[in-house]
C-alpha cells in the first residue's frame, strides 16, 4: 500500500510574500507623492489662473476705459484686438473689425497708401503724431494723431503692431485750454510783478510826499506871514510920507533911488504867486499820498473829475508842448473804488494817446462821458492812426505792444483791464468812423 507524502514546504514561499507586501507598499507610497503632487500642481495651477484672470480683467478695464483709439494686429496689418474707442468710433462692434485690414478704417486709398507706406517703416521707436485721416461712423472723415508701437517675440522678431489715435480736434481743444491756462498763469504773474512795484513805488512816494510836506507847509506859513507884514509895511510908508516933516527933498529923492513906490507896486503879485505855487505843491502832495495808499482797499467815494484831472495835469507837463488834451466832463462824476487805481488807468489811457499821436503836427485828445444807465461812461478819443484790426482783439493782453523794445512793456492795458474789472466796469476800445482809436471807460455810479 502506498502512502501519500505531501510535498515539503518551499524555503522561497515566505520571503516571496514579503517582497510583495513590500512593493506594494512603495508603488502606494509614490502614489501618494504622486498624488500630493498634483494636489500642489493644481492648486498652483489654480492661483496662476485666478491671477492670469484678474489681469486679464484689469487689463480690459484700462483699455475699456481708455478714450484713445486702440488697435493691435499682426505684421500684415490684420487686426485682432480693439478696444470700446475705436467701436465708437468706427460704429462697428468688436466681431466686425476682428480679422479685417487695419488699412480698411482709413478715408480714402491715398491716406490707405500712406498709411501702407509709414507701417512698412515700423522700427523700434515706432511712429509719433503722424495725422492721418479716419472715416468715422457717421461717414465723415476726422483727422487722428496717430501712434504706432511695434510688437516684438522675445526673440527679437516682429510679431505685429498697436497703433493708439486721437481724433486732432480733441488734442486741439486740450492744447487750447493749456495755452488758455497759460495765458491766465502769465496775466496773473505780470499782475503779481506789477502790485509788488507799486507797493514800493508807493512807499517811496509816500515818503518823498511825506519829506516834501514839511518844507512846503513852512514856505506856505512864511509866505502868508510876509503877506501880512507886506500889508502892514505899506500902510506904515504911506502915513510916514503923508506927514508934512517927511516931504523934504533927502527922503523923496530916497524914496525914488530905492524904487519903495515899485517894490510895494510889485510885492503883492509876487507873494500871490509865491502862496499859489505852495498850495499847489501842497495839492500834489495831496495826491501823492491818495495816489500811494497802496494799503488801502477799503472802497470809498472817488470824484472822477478829480482823478482825471490829475491825470491830464501829470501827463501833459512830460508831454510835448503840443499835445492838447480837451476835458468835457460834467461835474460831480462819482463812483465807488480806490482813487489810486483808477488814477492809474486814467494815465495809462492819456499817455498812450499821447504816444500815438506823437507824430503828428497837432496831436489832441477829447475826453468827455456822462452818466448812462447807472454807469459812469468816460471817452478818451484821439486823433492818432487808429489801432490795426488784428491788433483790437489781443489789446488787453499781457506783454502785447507795438512799441519799439524798450518803449513799452505791454503790462499798462491789461494791468487796467484788471483795475477796471475788480472795480466792476469795464474798459472797451474802438476805431472812431473819423479815424483815431477811443477808449471807453465805464464805471458802476457810487450809489448814495
């Protein structure tokens, strides 16, 4: 009888099963790493996208708001991308430029071949302000500044272009309202540079007015002192030479070599003369300080027939001799300001009559005015060559002069200009129909 025997145990059998379990275990542990690896990937992947949208959004926003044409093609000039401008602009949506020949969005075939022929010309530093014509929606053609940028591969090579525009009308109005704003700037400069001259000239001619009152006013009490004494000396020779004691020949022959008959025949003219000359020496003292008081901006009544008469008394003793000046003013003009100012434009106004009619044989000015509906309107008309056309419109502008350089600085209308407006008038010129140029002065009534 046989009797089975069951094989023996293979030695290999346990260490098998332990190199499996082994291996399984690593292919589970890379694929965990694998695993956490992507978990990282994605999440990276992630956070690159939201950032890659956020700058996609952010970059949508700029061109969105952007108010220039924008416009990025390829090298052969086919758009891919514009911005909410041009759609504007153009009056054709997005999808409806996309892919089209940029040279398509200009007037007609000539600015077509010019356009051709700058972009062929695209290098580096690209294309600035070159104005081509656009055709507009509405089918008008508008000339646009244009500006065209290359786009380059990180290799250097040309991969297309972005051309930005702005309608030339839009630059002009922005350039007008700079050269507006700088024009401004300047009048308020020469304004400034002006008023700190006349605080100085008005501290320097309240002194001199100042050192020049004391000695007038003791000329004038000295003179009127003589007077008196003059008076009392000739009654005193006249009872003298009535007595009968004093007839005798030595005091009359005295009285006739000491010429006492033509001192007291001329003693009273001359102190007459003397006393009118003090008091109006004391009179342009007066208007001196009235004309210094730079520190005074409190308005007050201001009698024009008195400012004008300085005015004309100041200008016309510089002034040749045959410079007329006729005032035809009826009294009592009065308004409400600083007389020192208006003074000013009042000589300005004499003064460039006078030199405009500086080469004539017999140069004049009429001033005359009125009061017309509650404004105190004052002509000063010469008879000089008139004020040139193109000249009347830029008259109140600073630094405008037709003198000779050195003559004229150009400051003297448009700092009256100012004078006239902050006491709420206003100062107007014209051609006299006759020939000449006239000047109007308007100022508001003082109200009582």
């Amino acid at each position: 009888m046989s009797t089975s025997v069951p094989p023996a145990e293979s030695p290999l059998g346990a260490t098998g099963e332990a190199i499996g379990e082994q291996a399984w275990i690593e292919v589970i542990q890379k694929m965990d790493e694998v695993y956490n690896d992507l978990l990282q990937y994605e999440v990276a992947l992630e956070e690159k996208n939201a950032a890659l949208e956020e700058s996609h959004q952010f970059i949508e926003s700029v061109l969105e708001s952007m108010s220039d044409i924008l416009i990025v093609c390829n090298r052969n000039g086919g758009i891919e991308e514009v911005n909410s401008s041009l759609q504007h602009f153009s009056g054709k949506s997005s999808a409806e430029l996309e892919h089209t020949p940029i040279f398509d969005l200009f007037a007609d075939d000539a600015e077509r071949a010019k356009a051709r022929q700058l972009f062929t010309r695209v290098g580096r530093d690209g294309i600035h302000d070159a104005e081509l014509y656009l055709r507009s929606g509405d089918g008008t053609t508008v000339p646009v500044s244009i500006n065209c940028t290359p786009r380059l591969s990180p290799t250097g090579k040309l991969m297309g272009m972005v051309v930005t525009g702005r309608p030339v009308g839009e630059l002009r109005r922005a350039y007008q309202a700079l050269r507006q704003a700088h024009d401004d700037l300047k009048r308020t400069q020469s304004q400034l540079l002006h008023a700190e001259k006349m605080v100085s000239l008005g501290r320097l001619v309240a002194g001199v007015a100042h050192e020049l009152n004391n000695p007038i006013s003791f000329v004038l009490g000295n003179v009127l002192s003589l007077q008196r004494y003059a008076g009392r000396i000739e009654r005193y020779l006249n009872a003298v030479h009535a007595c009968p004691a004093a007839a005798t020949p030595n005091l009359q022959t005295l009285r006739q070599e000491l010429r006492i008959d033509r001192v007291l025949h001329d003693m009273p003219p001359l102190i007459a003369g003397m006393i009118e000359g003090a008091e109006r020496t004391r009179d342009i003292v007066d208007a001196l300080k009235r004309f210094s008081a730079v520190d005074k901006t409190t308005p007050e009544r201001v009698n024009l027939n008195e400012v004008v008469e300085r005015s004309v008394r100041w200008v016309v003793q510089s002034a040749p001799a045959r410079f007329a000046v006729d005032v035809d003013l009826p009294p009592d003009l009065a308004c409400s300001g600083l007389s020192g100012p208006l003074q000013q434009v009042v000589m300005n106004l004499v003064q460039n009559a006078c030199d405009a009619t500086a080469s004539l044989a017999a140069p004049r000015l009429a001033i005359a005015g009125g009061v017309e509906d509650g404004m105190v309107r004052i002509h000063f008309a010469d008879n000089g060559p008139g004020i040139p056309a193109d000249n009347l419109p830029r008259l109140f502008e600073p630094f405008f002069t037709t003198k000779p350089v050195g003559q004229g600085t150009g400051l003297g209308l448009s700092i009256s200009y100012g004078i006239v407006e902050s006491h709420g008038g206003r100062l107007e010129a014209r051609n006299c129909e006759g020939g000449g140029a006239e000047f109007t002065l308007s100022l508001p009534v003082e109200s009582s």
